[in-house]
C-alpha cells in the first residue's frame, strides 16, 4: 500500500465516523467500536485507525476514556459550507444533528451591488434574503445569511416564510422547482471583528475575533445559492484535501 493510499484509507475512516457523528447516528456519550474492531470491519491495519481516530480527536469529535472511545459531549467544530452542502445533498437538511435554525428574517429586499453582482442582476433589482442562527442546545453556533434570485420565492414560497415548520429543505425544494442542480461550489473565509449585529445574534460582545466566510453553490446557468455566515469566538472549520491530483 502507498503513503497516498494509506493516507486516503484514514481518511476515509475519519470521514466515516465524522459523517455518522455529525447526522446524529453517533451521539454524544456513544462508545465507537474498539481499534480492532474497527480495523477488522474496515480491512485496514490498526495504525490506520488510531490515524484516522487521533483527526477525530483533534477536531474534537471524539474523547477518551476508561470505558474506550466515546463521542464528544460538545465539539467547538462547525460545518463549512462543503460539509452543508454534503449534508443537503444526502439527508435533504443543512442541519447535523442536534442542530437548530431560528429564521429571523425571510423578505424581498433590493439587492445590495455586490450580491446583484454575484447573481448577475441589474442595479435595482430584488433577491431573497433570509437570516438565522444556528444552534444546538444553550451554544449559538453560526449566523447565516442566505441569499436567492426573487423568482424563486414565486416557485417555493417558504423562501420568505420564518416559520420552523417551513425552513427545513428549501434547497432540495429550490432545486426540484427549478429543474437545476448544484454542480459547483466555492467556499471563502477569512478572519475579523464581529459588528454589533453579528455579536448580538451569536451573544459575544461587539469586536470580538470571529471567522466569516462566504459560499456559492452554482451551476452552468449562476449562482443558486449565496450564504455568508460567521462563527463563534474559538468555533473552527477543518477539512483535509490530498495532494495527488484527484
């Protein structure tokens, strides 16, 4: 086996349990399967797996223990706008598990220029925006704001609804009303101080260092979706890549 295959095996592993943890099929307190176990059910070696089980721990994902490897009670880790997107994708939900969104604002606005930009439109002209905190239990995890072209709100009209009931699948539903599919996607981030609305929702103070960021989920016909959120003060985002061109 090559350094890159080893390195894509605990990767994957990683992958694995990351995914079980963040759609709620591991929860908190859950013993994972000894080293062996694991290495028996995954046909890899053991080193594989304490790799791949040490990324976990780093993300803080997981804990140990005298009773084994458990899940972590709480995690300061956060989903980036892949991990969301991925997550839409198989279960039809941005949210992982335990997570909660409170909508605080769905509405036809006049589009700001460098949103008109990014979805192409004229000076003047409408999109839907929409804000919410994420969260799980007592944490405030992220305030994310999304933003779509003002037709789509006449397609799936929950786009502008605040209603719980009505804020899970909008993305499968836009996609299905449209007949459009995300085939691209970019995520950036960079660091700064939290303004006084970004503080208040996330309930830090005004100035404190925050990570922000912002993605697009587009196809060949523009953009889909525009989202920018921002984290926590100490909230992270982790992904890994490999080098080999795939």
């Amino acid at each position: 086996m090559t350094g890159i295959s080893k390195q894509r095996a605990y990767q994957r592993i990683a992958d694995h349990y990351r995914q079980l943890i963040q759609d709620g099929a591991l929860r908190a307190g859950d013993r994972l399967p000894t080293v062996k176990e694991m290495a028996q059910e995954h046909g890899v070696a053991t080193a594989t797996i304490v790799k791949a089980l040490g990324q976990l721990q780093v993300e803080e994902h997981i804990r140990t223990s005298p009773r084994g490897t458990l899940v972590a009670d709480e995690s300061p880790g956060n989903s980036s706008g892949r991990d969301r997107l991925d997550r839409v994708t198989r279960t039809g939900s941005l949210l992982s598990a335990g997570e909660t969104q409170l909508v605080t604002a769905a509405q036809l606005v006049v589009s700001p220029l460098y949103v008109a930009d990014i979805f192409g439109l004229d000076a003047g002209d409408q999109v839907v925006r929409r804000e919410a905190v994420i969260g799980r239990a007592n944490q405030r995890l992220a305030l994310l704001v999304t933003w779509y072209p003002a037709e789509f709100a006449v397609m799936v009209p929950d786009l502008l609804s605040t209603a719980p009931s009505k804020a899970a699948g909008l993305l499968p539903r836009i996609l299905d009303a449209t007949g459009r599919r995300v085939t691209h996607a970019r995520d950036d981030m960079h660091a700064r101080e939290a303004d006084e609305r970004e503080a208040r929702a996330l309930g830090m103070r005004t100035g404190a260092p925050t990570l922000a960021g912002a993605h697009r989920w587009s196809d060949d016909d523009g953009v889909i979706e525009y989202g920018e959120w921002c984290l926590p003060t100490l909230h992270v985002i982790g992904y890994h890549y490999s080098l080999d061109g795939s």
